[in-house]
C-alpha cells in the first residue's frame, strides 16, 4: 500500500502540539483505530529520532495497524530542535514524557499507554517508572542502559579482542569514566563502531536505511531544517547529558518496576552490555522485569529486533 494510503486509511493521522516541560512541542500519532493501544515511542541519542520519529506519518503501517503511534521528537532535535544547553537534566526529559503521557491520557481516556525505548530513550523509561510507577501500562525496550556506558569491563574485553590499535586502547584504558570528556566519549564509541558489532551485528540484516532517510524528506510534516535536525541538532554543544548518562546507575529503579518491563538485548551488545541486563533480571526477583535476547544483534536495531519489537508489542498490549 502506498504511504499515502496508509495515512488515509488510518482514523487519527495528524502532528498534534503539546507543552511539555515548559515548551511546545509538536507530535505525531498515527493509527488505524482509536481504539488500539497507546504505544510511546522513546527515540535514542540523545537527539536521534529514528526510525518512529514526527517525520515518519504513513511509513510504519505494520506498527500503526496495530498500535496509536506517538512519535515524539524530544526536545532539541527533529520537528522539535532547539539548542540543548547545559541546564538540561536527564529529569528535565522524564518530566517532558510524564507531561506528554498525561496529554494522553487526556486523549485517549479508555485506551491501555505503553512505552517503547530505545538506549537513552531506556533511561527515560527506568525514571519515569521510578518516579511514577504506574504511569504506564507497561514498556518494552531494546538495548537497555544500566550502568558504567561506555567504560566498563565489557567494552575493554571487547576491543582488547578486536583489531583495535593498542595506542587507541591505551587511551580509552586510561580515560575516567568518571570524568568523561567528549574526545574519550568520541574516541571509545568510534573504536567500537568500527571494531566490534556492539552497535551493528555484521551478520545480521539492517533496517533500509535509504528508505527511511527518503521517507523523512518526501513525508508531509518535515521541513528540511526538519530532516537536517534529525542528526545535526541542538545536542551538539550539550555535555552534561553525557556526564549524567555515563554515571547512571539503574539497577534500583528497574529491579523496583511494577509493570511489565520487558528488555531486549541485541547478543553482541556492548553499548549497553547484554551480560549486565541479564544478571540484572537474574537476580531481581522481579516477575515484571524479564529479558529476551536477539541472536546477530547490537545496540542498534536490525530487521531482527524490529520484528521482535513487533511481536514483543503485540503480546504485552494483548495482555
């Protein structure tokens, strides 16, 4: 079906304008039926908005078919940029989505609201559940932050069995992670995108990514400024995020959900490393809290995580 009949078919298929945190902000949400389960979307990045972003209105029938989409580009990126300064906290965004959620609710007052995260958007989730436990009716998430991103034995087991050259290693051995500085954050990242399948399984099959890109500047919401701040945004001089995220610790917070909370984990995964997830859920105690790993899967998710994001979506909003 083409992408123009896709947003015709669909019941609600519109960019809706909220104010979230203090700021208006627009979002997309799109479904075939209003009364079909809310699903929120909790892009990465910070400040990545793909592949659900506000840009993407008719291009994910498989999701929309069976979901109401909120594709929400957070504050300072997509359909939403503005510079990100170093005023922002991690809970400035926690606020934002609870805001966002009750808008919702307000919409959507007989409909079950989900989440669905993805890497930053995880430590979103794990701290909006802490602070409101049961704001929602439930999440699932692909590639999990737990804690020590980046500068953990993981990482360093990785790449000390990778190509990586030893005067590259020797500098993310002697960076501090808790002091983190954007080269060591830029330099560990790169060493592991280029050496390693922590973020993309080599194996495994990618998500077409041309289509996507295409779909984003031909869609009728996005200006090309729009497009443009899907990657170059106004996260580009904010520090203090990273800071944050590379001091997490969100063991607690998960072991203490009271929803169903289920991760997925790429099997290669050293972003946020799929050992510290499953020894998490081990030893939690927690029946809300379950794991699931993806064989030929990274932090970034293939075609193989995207499929088990669907059928994971479908069983927890069939609950």
């Amino acid at each position: 079906m083409k992408r123009k009949d896709v947003i015709k078919n669909n019941e609600i298929s519109a960019i809706y304008e909220f104010n979230l945190g203090g700021y208006p902000q627009k979002v997309m949400i799109e479904g075939k039926s209003r009364k079909l389960p809310v699903v929120l979307f909790l892009h990465g990045g910070p400040g990545t908005p793909i592949p659900l972003s506000a840009g993407s209105r008719g291009m994910f029938p498989a999701f929309t078919d069976k979901f109401l989409m909120v594709c929400w580009d957070q504050l300072g990126c997509g359909i939403n940029n503005r510079e990100i300064d170093d005023g922002f906290s991690v809970d400035s965004f926690v606020q934002m989505t609870a805001d966002l959620i009750r808008e919702l609710r307000k919409l959507f007052q007989d409909n079950k609201i989900f989440l669905f995260a993805t890497s930053w958007g995880s430590i979103l989730s794990a701290r909006l559940l802490e602070q409101y436990p049961e704001i929602v009716d439930g999440a699932v998430v692909a590639g999990q932050i737990v804690k020590k991103v980046f500068f953990n034995e993981e990482v360093m087991e990785g790449l000390s069995r990778s190509k990586a050259p030893q005067k590259k290693l020797a500098a993310i051995r002697s960076a501090d992670g808790e002091h983190v500085t954007p080269k060591a954050l830029q330099l560990v990242s790169s060493c592991l995108r280029k050496y390693t399948d922590a973020y993309q399984n080599k194996n495994g099959k990618q998500p077409a990514m041309g289509s996507i890109i295409w779909g984003l500047l031909t869609g009728p919401d996005y200006s090309f400024r729009d497009f443009k701040a899907v990657m170059v945004n106004g996260y580009r001089k904010n520090h203090s995020l990273w800071e944050k995220i590379c001091k997490l610790d969100l063991s607690e917070a998960l072991r203490a959900v009271k929803v169903p909370y289920l991760i997925l984990q790429g099997d290669t995964d050293l972003v946020t490393p799929t050992k510290y997830v499953k020894e998490l859920v081990d030893t939690a105690g927690n029946p809300c809290l379950q794991c699931r790993v993806v064989a030929q899967t990274g932090h970034l998710p293939g075609e193989a995580m995207m499929e088990e994001l669907l059928r994971s979506l479908v069983e927890l909003t069939a609950g």
